[in-house]
C-alpha cells in the first residue's frame, strides 16, 4: 500500500505529521513529504484515519 498527497490541494497543515511522523514529515519550506514509500498492509486503518483526517482531501490511499 501506498499513500499518494496531490500537492495542489495540500496546505501542509501537518496533521498527517502528527498522526504518523515516521511516514509525513514537512520539510524546512513546510512542503509535505511522505517518507515511506509503501506503507505495510497491518497499518491500512491506520493510514485510513490519517487519510480521512486531511483538512483538503489530499491524501489518499493507493493499492498496488
């Protein structure tokens, strides 16, 4: 599993960071970067929660 952020619609509001900071983290000009490229299958709810919880939607879950 991958997670994906469309960076048109992301404000770097960083509650994604504060939910899982090994996976977001925003960079010193606060640009979101995921820092995972595939996300364990055992933390699918978890990242579901993180998705659902992005103030503009960007996030989401991609399946490969």
């Amino acid at each position: 599993m991958r997670i994906s952020c469309d960076y048109d619609l992301c404000e770097s509001n960083a509650v994604c960071v504060g939910m899982a900071p090994d996976v977001f983290e925003l960079d010193d000009d606060d640009n979101l970067l995921i820092l995972q490229d595939d996300v364990d299958e055992a933390r699918r709810e978890e990242m579901r929660q993180v998705v659902a919880s992005c103030p503009r939607s960007a996030l989401s879950i991609v399946d490969e």
